[in-house]
C-alpha cells in the first residue's frame, strides 16, 4: 500500500471531476482541516488545493506550512482563469504547478504520477489492505 494519494481539497468537486476523467484516482476533501487529517494519514501525497480570491491568503499560508510539516509532500493550486496575479505568491509558498483551467489538467497529472510512483510503499497484511481501501476508512 502506497504511503501517498492525490489529496483534491475544494468546495465543488469540478476538479476532481476533471481529474478523474483523466484517469487518476482522487482522495476528495472540502476543506482545509480534512485536508490536514488526510496528508496526516498519507505524508507523502499530492495536495491540489482550489484557491479562490476568498482563500488565496490561506491557501499560500497552507501549502508553507505543508511543506514545513511534510517535505515530502507537493502541492499545486487550482485556480480560476482570472487569477493569474496570485501565481507567483503560490509558488513561492511552494506550490510545484498552478492551473487555471480543468482543461489544461494533463502537465499536473504527469506530475502527480510520477510524485505518486516514487512514494515509498507499506507493507500490510490482505486485512489491512482490504480496510485501508474501504470508502469510509
């Protein structure tokens, strides 16, 4: 069992949708203090965070500390198109890619790919694997 998923942490679920559709398994949570349990559980994982400009400042203050707290977990921010001016401010808090569109989906999922193939793997047995892997934990 991998030590890490691809943690989508937004309101609406139009990302994850999007991601999904590309073939990618999603860990799917609507806020921030679910987001932090879960890169609890999988220190190793992927976070895509939805910024907006209600939550930009929490956002950025989130993925320093994220990286702070888990180095070896990554972050990129979904954005909507009209929030080009917050990309430098993410990725220097530590985001490693920003996107604006769901359609533009395809660089971030190469990306989490390969973050996801290098985590390190647990080994469990065939009950503890069967109970990781059930919906409700």
């Amino acid at each position: 069992m991998s030590t890490a998923r691809l943690i989508v942490c937004e309101k609406t679920g139009c990302w994850a949708n999007a991601l999904a559709r590309l073939g990618v398994r999603v860990y799917e949570v609507r806020g921030l203090p679910a987001c932090r349990e879960a890169l609890s559980t999988w220190p190793v994982s992927f976070v895509a965070l939805e910024a907006t400009d209600a939550n930009i400042g929490q956002m950025v203050e989130f993925i320093g500390d994220m990286n702070r707290r888990y180095p070896a977990a990554r972050a990129a921010a979904l954005c909507a198109r009209d929030m080009a001016q917050y990309q430098w401010p993410l990725r220097e808090a530590g985001a490693v890619h920003v996107v604006f569109s769901p359609r533009r989906l395809a660089p971030l999922v190469r990306l989490v790919e390969r973050h996801l193939a290098a985590a390190p793997e647990v080994r469990l047995s065939l009950t503890e694997r069967l109970m990781a892997e059930l919906p409700w934990g």
